[in-house]
C-alpha cells in the first residue's frame, strides 16, 4: 500500500503544521530503533498503525483482529504496537510542549475569558435603536456553518496559529440567528430562490428570481403581475446610493435578485432565452441590470460576455471564443451604461489596475467587469488583473459613503459556493477567509453607530470536516487514523456527495498516494456526483448595528431584508421613524417654551 503523505499524531506534513516537524524528527528515530522501520515513510507508517489500533481504547480486542485479509495480528505486530503506544506515551511526555498554548492548562486562563465575555455580553442590554443610514449585507454563497468553522480554523493556521481559538470577523458581531432556507417549491434551496428570499422578503421557487411563488421556472408568461422588488430597490427610491459587489457574474442568480424579475436564473443575455421568451417579450438579466433600476451606484464582477454582441472580442481576451460577446440583439450595454453616466462621473473599469487608480471622491458611478464570466478564485487570481473582493469592497464603500442619505450595498462571496460544487474545499475556504477580510474592512470604513451590517449564506452544503483530528491539524490534513473498514488514510474534510467519489481496483482511493493539499483537489465524496450539493440545514446570520437585536433566534429567510429595512426607514416600516421624527420635533419645541416660562417664573418670584 502507498503510504507517502501520511500524517503522524500532532504531526503535519505543510507549512501549517511546521512547528511539530522537529519534534516529529527525533520521535522517527526512536521509532527506527524500536521498529526496524527503514525510512520516513515507514516511521509514519507505524504512527498510523499504532493509532488505528488504539484509538478506540476499551472496545476489547476488535481494534487487533485483523487487516484487509482478515488475518489475526500476529504477535510480532502486537509487540510492535506495544511498543509504539509506549513511545508515544514517552514522546508526549519528553519531546516539548503539547500543540496548544501553555495557559490553557490554567482554569484562570478559561475563567478570565469567560468573565471578558460576560461582560460585553452584559454591554447588550442597551440596544441601539438608532436609524440605520446605511446598510450593508454580506452574501456568502453556500457559506453553511461548518464552512464557517473551518474558514476560522483555516484562518488562524494561516497566521501560524493552532486555528480553533481564531475569531473571524463576523464572529466578533454581537447578534446571530439562524435562517431557514428552504425555497416554496424546495426542501434543499438553490441561491436564485433564496435571493428573493433575502432580498426581497418572498420566498419564492427555485430557479427564479425578483418574482413570487406564484412564478414558474422557464414560462416567461408566468413573469407578469408576479414581479417582486428588493431592498436594494427600496434604498434607491429612498434617496441612498445602492451598490452590487461580487465574485461571481453580475448577472449571476444572488446579486440578479437585487434589480431583475426572472423567471429563470440562467437567461443571463438573450442568447440562453429561448425564441419564445423573447418574442413573448421576457427580458434577459444583463439587459433589466442596465434598465430596471436606473444608475445602480457601484457594479462590480464578472460577466462581461452577457453584456456585448454575439462574437464581439473580449478586450482582455483577445480571439477567444468562449470569452466573445453573446448578445443576439446585437446591443453594447457597456457603452449605452457609459453615455447614460458620462456627465454624472461615471466610470467603466474592466482590470485591477485601473479600478485602484480611480479617486473614489472623483466618482459617483462604477460599472467594474472583470473577466467574462466568473471571478477567478482567490488562490488563482492575478494579482495584477483582476482585484479581489476585499479591494472592491474598499472602492465601493468609498464611493457610496459620500451620499449623505446613506447606502445599501450587496457584497456576495459568491466563488465559495462554487468550490463547494467542485469539490475544492481548499479553494471555498480560501474564498470564506477573503470574504471574512472584506467584512472586516467594511468595519473600519462605517460606523455600527449607524451602519447596520448583516452577514449570511443562502445556503448550505453536504460539506464537513472530522475524524477526531488533533488540535491544531490542518484543516486539509488527515485524520488521525485508518478506517477501521478499508484500512486506509482519510482526510478530515470530506463531503456527502460530489465529484471527489473515487474507485481504485474495486476500492477507496488511498489519499496518502495523492497530493491532498493541492489546491484543486477534489475531498472523497460518499456519493459520485460530476457536482456536489446543497445542504438543507439552517445557516447562520451575524449582524451589527442599528436594529441588530431584531435578528435572533429561527427565523424565516425572507424575514432579513424586512429587518435591514426597518432599521434603515426604508420601503413599508416607516411609522416609527415618522413617529420618532415627530417626537423630536416636538421635544424641540418644548425646550424653547420651557426655558420661556422660566425665565417668566425667575423674574416674577
């Protein structure tokens, strides 16, 4: 059996482990002495062997039954066993410190946290009840709670840390709900359907967006009296700038919920509309972005191709079919965008460089393209083309923040659903962590005094990470032992179902023949499927600000946008703002009288 790559007890094979390796080092020569292992393979061998047989201790002897063939263990493989759980036991005790921070030993150290906690928490009960000026939602696609977890473990390890005691961004905001995602016609949602959800407070069918559940999927004749509007709409009627950030299209179905009324997420130009749609008068995604809500602030994504006519070049791919225009119409919505803003200082930008050269003070309209279609993964992107989220984000906040009535902006994290889909969780991680970056940005950018910040997911996958694994494992390490089944190595991530399903001579692919730390390899799938899944459980939804106390507990999904909208007076929930504005008007012409009348008072007494 190939054995390379295989992980010994608090051990690590990458950067992320690199600590333990020498003391990994002296450990493999008394395992040499001890076992005749000839090389660094064989020593990790028998770590791996020791730990399968005695990790479940107490389970009398089934642990020592046997091997593939279903042979006894011989007494020489018990003595070796023997041997090595001695020196293990001796290694803990002589070979350094245990891989975590001496102070946790201490009670003190858990009790002083908890009392620092406490108290913050104590700091809650005066909730802010302020009028958000702007609001801010952060969309990470497929962004379920154990991609939550591992992105923090992933993040730590990342700043040379152990990783499970990290705080991401959004766990530093003092409120979190959990969301219920389904769709109207679907147990397990898909995002153009959670979209509406959150965006314009309907629940709606999969595969639709900006319309009811009474819309169906494909028949554009259903589109008409069905049509539903989004916050972002309600922000722009209300006089606030409104921007839309994303890694994935422009046009893609979250940020399409934001300004479209589509009965089917994948028209993204005229060129995936069926002959019929069209001539039934069904308008594509690309072209409602341009005609719907006239000037969205800030634009920035993928998506280009949607927005050219059919064969037209690609400016950064010059001769590459897959990247040529699609539009059947034949219309250039960039350049009708460009003459529609080019006296309101608006600006179309399609690469990194330029995007960072704008004076945000000098711009009020952005339209940002930057590829085709997708957004490259963070790991893959070049950095001297293509920006990252984070750095949208920055243009975006500082360009929206100079109206004084306020704004909403949209930010999806959108490429973290698509590693999810492909198996990568190397890449979605990564995804979730720059996300979590562009969070914490946005925290220096605004105030929680009137800034109300929402992050979320539309939904989950069958994404998980186990196995007993040690504190301060990797995240795209091993577990810390054989399947007691197959006999062989796995990761800790692996997903339920997915592309990632391998058969080798009639069995599980052994891992430790592979390079799992790639970034594009594909985690063991329980299921073969060319595409992983959604998840149907809840996922989680962090806030701040103004009104943030309104997100708690189970809560529909449909009910966030209502939330953001209350806090901000904007769309239906205006009475207590109209309210609160007349009682301050009130009480500023009661100070005025009073200090007439006592004035009155003084002189005649």
């Amino acid at each position: 059996m190939a054995t390379k790559n295989i992980v010994p007890p608090g051990g690590a094979r990458d950067s992320v482990g690199s600590r333990y390796l020498s003391r990994a080092g002296a450990r493999g020569s008394l395992i040499k002495a001890l076992t005749g292992a000839q090389t660094d393979a064989d020593v990790r061998v028998e770590l791996v062997y020791v730990q399968s047989l005695s990790a479940e201790g107490g389970e009398g002897d089934s642990k020592l039954s046997g091997c593939d063939n279903g042979d006894p263990v011989t007494s020489e493989d018990n003595m070796k066993a023997i041997a090595l759980v001695i020196f293990s036991c001796l290694a803990w005790a002589c070979l350094g410190k245990p891989p975590f921070p001496e102070q946790e030993k201490d009670p003190s150290y858990w009790n002083s946290w908890a009392q620092r906690t406490l108290k913050n928490a104590l700091t809650l009960q005066e909730l802010n009840k302020n009028i958000a000026k702007n609001l801010i939602l952060f969309l990470g696609d497929g962004m379920g709670i154990p991609t939550v977890t591992a992105a923090r473990i992933l993040k730590g390890q990342l700043s040379g840390r152990s990783g499970e005691e990290t705080e991401l961004e959004m766990d530093k905001f003092p409120y979190l709900a959990l969301s219920k995602t389904y769709n109207t016609d679907a147990q397990v949602a898909d995002s153009a359907g959670t979209a509406t959800a959150y965006l314009c407070g309907v629940k709606a069918n999969e595969g639709t967006v900006g319309v009811s559940g009474a819309a169906v999927r494909s028949q554009c004749n259903t589109t008409y009296g069905n049509e539903v509007t989004s916050i972002l709409k309600w922000a722009k009627d209300a006089g606030k700038s409104v921007g839309i950030v994303t890694t994935t299209r422009v046009n893609h179905a979250t940020p399409s919920a934001a300004y479209a009324h589509c009965v089917d997420r994948d028209w993204f130009s005229d060129a995936e509309m069926p002959a019929e749609a069209v001539q039934a008068g069904c308008k594509d995604i690309a072209r409602q972005l341009i005609e719907n809500i006239q000037n969205i602030d800030v634009i920035m994504g993928g998506g280009r191709k949607y927005m050219f006519p059919k064969n037209m070049s690609d400016v950064e791919y010059p001769g590459e079919r897959k990247h040529m225009g699609t539009r059947k119409d034949g219309r250039n919505l960039v350049k009708e965008w460009k003459e529609r803003v080019k006296s309101l200082r608006g600006h179309y930008v399609w690469n990194r460089k330029d995007l960072l050269a704008l004076n945000p003070n000098k711009v009020d309209y952005i339209l940002g393209l930057f590829e085709p279609g997708d957004l490259p993964y963070d790991l893959d992107r070049n950095v001297e083309t293509e920006p990252s989220l984070t750095e949208m984000v920055d243009v975006a906040i500082k360009i929206l923040k100079k109206n004084p009535r306020g704004f909403y902006l949209l930010v999806e994290g959108g490429r973290i659903d698509h590693g999810h889909h492909e198996g990568k969780a190397k890449q979605a991680l990564h995804e979730t962590v720059e996300m979590d970056k562009a969070i914490g940005l946005a925290g220096l950018l605004t105030s929680h005094h009137d800034t109300l910040t929402v992050v979320t997911a539309d939904h989950s996958h069958v994404f998980n990470f186990g196995g007993y694994t040690p504190r301060g494992n990797s995240i795209f390490g091993l577990a810390p032992m054989l399947s007691d089944v197959d006999q062989k190595p796995f990761t800790a991530i692996l997903y339920g179902n997915g592309p990632g399903y391998s058969i080798v001579n009639g069995m599980r692919e052994n891992v430790s023949s592979i390079d799992y730390n790639q970034n594009n390899y594909q985690a063991q799938s329980a299921v073969p499927l060319r595409m992983e899944t959604h998840g149907g459980e809840d996922v989680a939804v962090f806030s701040k600000g103004p009104m943030a106390h309104l997100l708690h507990g189970v809560k529909e999904q449909n009910y966030i946008p209502h939330v953001m909208a209350y806090a901000a007076c904007i769309g239906q929930n205006t009475r207590h703002c109209r309210s609160a504005t007349n009682g301050a008007h009130g009480l500023l012409i009661a100070l005025p009288s009073l200090t007439i009348l006592l004035t009155l008072t003084h002189l005649l007494c």
